[in-house]
C-alpha cells in the first residue's frame, strides 16, 4: 500500500463513528484515497448522512501521527482491500442489528492491529471466550481451563483484554503457547484497563491486537458495545464463561446470535451472582459448555464431536433383569436355596435356575453344598 | 374396608413383584378377595403369565402380620379401590416404559403408607427433589433452599428417602413445616438407609411414607429403578438437584419425561463430578431451574409464573445513542466547549446542543462559562 493510499485510510479511520455503512459505501465505489479527499473537501455531492456524520471532524488530520504510532508498534493497517482482512467472517456483520442503542453491525473499514497473527487464520478456527469483569476464582479457573483445551486443539482464543474472565482466557492461551486476540475497544496504544498493558504486549508479540479504533481513542460504551460485535464475529462461536445479570458478555452473546453464530455459556452455582447471566443464556438458546471438547464441537469440521463423557461401568450392567433378581435375592453373608432364591426374586424356580447357571460362568455367585452364595470379591 | 378385603390386598402385595399388569387386570375383573383366592388356589383359568409370576410367592402369606406391623405404624392401605388413591397421578404411568431393564410403569396396585398427609392432595400440587447420594455441601444447600422455597409456594416436596440430595430436601421440608412424602424402594418398616430412621419417623408424623413394597422388603436394584417411576409420578415435576454422570435421579428424570411431566435441572460448577449429571439433562430438554419461583412456573396453575430477574437499572439506561455519545465525551475532570464535545462524540455540533440540554435536564451535566462539565454526583 502507498504511502498516500494508507494516510487516506488512516484518515477515513478517524473521520466518522465507526462503523459508518454511506463511508463504507463511498470507499466501495471511488477508492480510499478519493473518499478522503472528498470528505475533507465536504464535497456537495456527499451523501447528506454522511456529510453531516463526517462534519465534526473533517479537519481533524492525524493520520501521520497515527500511523507513526502504529508504525513504532511495528503494526499493520487491515482494509476492506486487504489480504488479511478476514471478509468471510465478517460477511454475517452485515445488516445485522441487535437494538437500537447499538450502532448497526457492518463489517469494519479499516481495523489496527499489532502481532504476527493472522485474522484470516484466526477467524478459520477460533472461539470466542468471555465473561464479567466481576469474575470469581472458579470463572477464572473455568475460563483458564477452556483456553488451555482450546489451545491443545489448536482452536484461536478470541477476547475483549478486560478484567476477570477476558484476562484469564488471555493469560493461559499465552502461557498454553497458543494465539490468543484482543480485540480492544479504544486505540491500540491505549493501556485499557491499565493493570493489562503488560498483558497486551504480550499478546501483541505472539498472538494479535485488534481495534476499529485509531490510536489514542479512550474507550467509551458506545465503543464496547460496538466492539463486542468484532468479538462475536473474530469468534466462530462465542461462549460467556460468568455473566452477572447485566453483563457485556451476554450483548457479544446477542452479537453472535443476531449472527447466526453458536452461543455456548458455562453454568455454575445458582448462589453465584456471576453465573446468573449464564444460566439465563442455558434457558434460552446457548449451549451447555463443560470442557473444551463442547467449543469445537460448536465450531469444528464436520464429525468433530465431542466425545461421550465417561460412565462407570458396572458387572452388573450386563444381567438380564432375570439375572439381577436373582443375584439380588442372595444375602451378603450366608447362602440360600434355588426355593428361597425364587421366593425373594418372586421368580418361578424353574426361572432360578438359567440365571445362577450364568452368574456362576460370571464368577459373580458360587454353589456350595446344594445352595447358592455370592462369590468373594 | 372389610378384614377380609384388606387381607386379600396385602396377600396380593406381596405374591408378584410389582407392578404387575395381569394381576392388575384380574383384580380389576374380578375384585381382590376373588383374585387372590384364585392365584392362592392356582385356578387352572388364569393366565399363564400371571401363573408363572405367583408361582414362588403364591403359598407365601405374610398378610395378617404385614397389617399388623402397619396398624402399629397407624398406616393405610391405599388401593385402586380407594378415596384417596391418587389415580389421576398415576394415569400417565400407563404403558411407559423407559428400558428392558425396568418393569413397565404401571399404576401401583396398592401402596402402604404412614403419615397424616393426603395423596391426592400432595399430587395436586407437589415437586420431586431428588439427586445424587454423594451431594456436595452446594448439592445440599440448594436443595433445602429450594424445598423452603417450596413450601413457602404451598408445594409439598416428594423424593426418596436417600443420604444426599433426597435428606437435605425431606430435612428442610420439615423444617419449615412443610408436606414430605418419601416414597421408599422397600417396607415401610424397614428403616434403609439406616441413618435415616429418625428422619422417616418425623415424615411419618407430619407427611407422608409410601412404598409398593410390603412391610419387611429389603430393597433391590430393580425396586429403586421400579420406586423412581411413583416419585415422578407423585411430583408434578421432577428437579434433579445433582447427580453424577451415572445417576439413579437422572432415572427418575426419564420417568417423569416418559410421563410427560415437566424435568428440571439445577445447574452447578462444572468442576463438580455431581452436577455432570445435572448439565447432561440441561444439554437435552431439561429446564434450568435457579430457585424455587421457576419449580412453581413448571407446576403451577396457568399464569404462576416466575417474577422476571431483578435488573440493576443505571440512570444511562435510558439515554438515546447521541445523549449517550455526548455524554461519554466529556471528561471526568475539566470541561469542553461544544466543538471539542462534537469532535470527540463525532456529531455534527448541531446534534450536540439538543441532547446536551436533555443531559442539563436530568442532572447529568452543568454548564459553566460557556463549556459543560459533568455534574457532581
């Protein structure tokens, strides 16, 4: 990309709330470069929304200094004309809306990112993993334990860098040497919350920091809420790990749905205020999660399902319901006759027999003297 | 109901294992004083099913003194035949079966019980709380929370009698001065488990102790599978409160599935081997309960239904997207023009001066020297 062409981007970056369906539109038909110059000309033949969603900012050119920021970061700027924009996951974005607080869900313009990820191979194989702030210590476990097992199966953890469950799901994707991606909802040089930059520079040396934002931009809620919708769609299926009542977690949830993606939630104790959100979610649609192998199942190739879980298995599951009567008519100490056998099973003794003749080849009953006993386990 | 009517009964109770479809049929045709004397006598007219399954039991008669240990107990025998025999309970027990291993879910012939509470009034409104017996102290605890819960909603608690899950709940049912009903898999008078003998004679005084099985009757594996499908029968829902992966509750679930009854489950951490169960059944059709207000919703009469979850409301809450974006762009120290606000909220500085008035009026922001603040709160 040229020089000319990437300042023009990075301009139209800051131009307009993101995201902005006329700018996107604008962009399509006449190129960046064009688009930028005729919004900061305020040229009349504007589209009337986007001349006046442009208005407030039209003047303000940083995209030197913004892209020398990314450049210090060793970032990259990912456009709609980009290699590495991953456009099939974001094709679900389009003409998606949750409520009327949230800005529509189109695709994003331009996107900042720093890392040696790749989106495209994120978005191929990835879960969303996220969760309240508030978390306890067994979401933090529970979300540390699923980034691990998504890790192993080679599946991307995607996130929002916030406290509580978002930390946890970053924090052992890395130490499981996994890619994990933060997707931020302020610039990418903005430490949000503060306690995380370590955290980010971290991920943005092995895995990938993601924001529709250029640098600088604080977060806002409106910002939150529009980028949990990169979440949702980073994410080939997004589970909440704790979610309060009110919770950001269940609207990256709504994202998901509103995109015809699986939403999956962990239950935990109906005592826990962190897990009313995700028993809210279980009623509704969302899937039951209990270990990792559920996440790829939701997200995986054709056949990949999880396996069945592990019942205990007893001797005695292979009787006959004969052949229980009559194992269970004998004492636990002492023996019986095949008449006190029939009598307890309530079983003809001509049916005594067939049974004590199987659970004898069984090993489970033995014959002593005439009369019956279970054998010495 | 005469001695010698009552004699038959509990000749008949005890002669097949229940239940028993033809020995139904015949009493049915024939009455019990006539259909007992027919299987003690061996009549050559009757069926060959039937003939096969007295044949160990049919000299067996232990009647006179199994009504003698129940008249000591002060307990009833409830037959078919009677007032308080609980037929629209059990009507949907008719040809449901679960497995082979099971006998099919008929309608008890006769039940023996002790207690002063009414069937028919406790199948009219009731819940089964049952579970696992290796509950966890969570386990437990939510399951007298529960069963208060219920109580204080008029709802008798039915279950099994069994350490655990079914303890906690029959515990706090008496507690708050509630109706329990234990229906047990062996006599009335046998006290299984053992340490449970108090807790029996209590449920005893104050609601209800059922059983299929005649007095003296040790339990078996196929009379607990058999005494599952009377506690779904007997509750108007049945919640599995927890349950390992393999769980004799997650059979009492299929019973009352089987029946058409409503299957709840509670969910709990997923780090706990006994609330595996518990999410298998949630992952299938089982509703995911949280309190009691939900148990009465599955329960309850038409409109009963559980009060929505209380929300934390914040006075953003019902700001309009550019109230919210003009209010977010405003610092939390200091104050801004309307241009630096329109920037920054990127509006047009037209769209700033209406919501900024509406935020003046609510209290959220004060102007000062021409610039706005927020206010202090």
């Amino acid at each position: 990309m040229d020089a000319v062409t990437r300042r023009a981007w990075a301009y139209l970056s800051r131009v307009a709330e993101p995201p902005n369906p006329e700018l996107a539109q604008l962009v399509c038909k006449v190129g960046a470069v064009e688009a930028a110059d005729l919004v900061r000309r305020r040229d009349r033949n504007l589209d009337d929304r986007l001349k006046r969603s442009t208005q407030a900012r039209h003047e303000l050119d940083c995209a030197e200094s913004d892209l020398d920021i990314l450049d210090r970061m060793a970032g990259r700027l990912v456009t709609v004309d980009d290699d590495e924009y991953p456009g099939l996951a974001f094709t679900a974005l389009r003409h998606v809306t949750v409520d009327d607080k949230r800005p529509q869900a189109h695709a994003p313009l331009v996107l900042w990112t720093v890392g040696p990820a790749s989106m495209i191979d994120v978005a191929e194989r990835s879960a969303a993993l996220v969760g309240t702030r508030a978390a306890s210590a067994y979401g933090e476990y529970v979300a540390g334990d699923l980034a691990v097992g998504l890790v192993e199966r080679d599946v991307a953890v995607v996130s929002g860098g916030a406290y509580g469950i978002d930390g946890a799901a970053h924090r052992a994707t890395l130490a499981a040497d996994g890619v994990t991606v933060a997707v931020l909802a302020c610039g990418i040089d903005v430490p949000y919350p503060s306690g995380h930059s370590a955290l980010f520079h971290r991920i943005s040396r092995s895995g990938l920091l993601v924001s529709e934002y250029p640098p600088g931009m604080r977060p806002t809620r409106r910002q939150f809420l529009s980028r949990n919708r990169l979440v949702a769609a980073l994410g080939r299926a997004t589970v909440v790990v704790e979610a309060g009542v009110r919770s950001g977690a269940a609207n990256t949830a709504a994202w998901a749905d509103a995109m015809g993606r699986m939403v999956g939630a962990v239950p935990g104790p109906i005592t826990s205020a962190s897990s009313v959100g995700c028993h809210t979610l279980i009623d509704g649609d969302a899937k039951v999660i209990t270990r990792a192998a559920d996440i790829v199942e939701l997200i995986g190739r054709m056949g990949e399902l999880a396996p069945d879980l592990e019942r205990p298995v007893s001797e005695l599951d292979a009787l006959t319901g004969a052949e229980l009567a009559v194992y269970e008519a004998l004492p636990r100490r002492g023996s019986r006759t095949v008449d006190e056998i029939a009598v307890t099973a309530g079983l003809p003794v001509t049916d005594v027999l067939g049974p004590l003749t199987m659970l004898d080849v069984r090993g489970l009953v033995t014959q002593v003297d005439g009369c019956w006993k279970l054998a010495k386990r």
